[in-house]
C-alpha cells in the first residue's frame, strides 16, 4: 500500500495562471479551451522540472497573491522564488504533477470559474493531492 503524506507546498491557485491568457472577446468555449490550455502547459512545465515555463502562466505582477496551506506570498517574483527555494534546491524535488477531475465554467468572456484536483507525486511514491476553487478574470 503506498502511503500518502501531505507535504503541504503545492497550491491549487495555479488556476490563477489561466488568468492572463482568457481573450476578452473570447466565446464561452474559448474561454474553457484557453484556461485548460495553461494548466497543461503548466502540468508539463512542471513535469519537466522546468519551473520558469510553468510560471509563464501567472500573472506576472508584484500584486500576486499566492497561497499554499496557510502560507501566502505576494508578488510573482517572490512566488517564483518560493518554487525554486521549495522544489530545486539541494534535498528538494518537483515530483511528478498531475491535473485532474477539471471542469471550467466561463462565466464571461473575461472570466471563468474553475473547480478540480491536484495531485503531485515524489520519488519515494509519497503523494500530496488536494481539491480546489478559483474564479479567474483578465487583468487589464
């Protein structure tokens, strides 16, 4: 049986990322296409322990507002270097990320509301996964 353990360091808010690319014109389907089009991205970003890729889908602005657990931190450089401090690092690992159960809803050209799992997987088979919620909206 594989253990699982929370490691506690991962955040959904990664939907937050889908922000920056939702055209404002977009159709309700191209607003869904375009949110899942970034967490994949991010999910094989990630995947391939490339953590600059995968914060190509964030906000890029020092009013980020990032939260894993408890912790929140500001900005998207500071949320930058929090992965690179939490995930590359000596003793660190980015484990293997995986989406799932997503659905996104568009609730306006500009906006969409998404729901679905995380799940990240470390070397040694120990698993973090959690549920979340984020409503999305460009940013002008």
């Amino acid at each position: 049986m594989r253990k699982r353990k929370s490691i506690g360091v991962f955040s959904f808010v990664v939907m937050a990322a889908a922000l920056v690319t939702i055209q404002t014109n977009a159709a309700p389907d191209d607003t869904k296409s375009a949110v899942t089009h970034v967490l994949l991205m991010q999910q094989d970003a990630w995947n391939r322990h490339d953590i600059d890729a995968f914060m190509t889908g964030y906000w890029n602005s020092p009013n980020l507002t990032f939260f894993s657990g408890a912790k929140q931190t500001s900005g998207w450089q500071a949320t930058l270097d929090r992965y690179r401090s939490t995930y590359t690092s000596p003793g660190h690992e980015m484990g293997t990320l995986e989406f799932s159960e997503l659905s996104v809803e568009a609730l306006a050209p500009d906006a969409a509301f998404v729901r679905g799992a995380w799940h990240l997987t470390m070397a040694a088979g120990l698993t973090s996964w959690n549920r979340a919620i984020a409503g999305l909206r460009t940013v002008s």
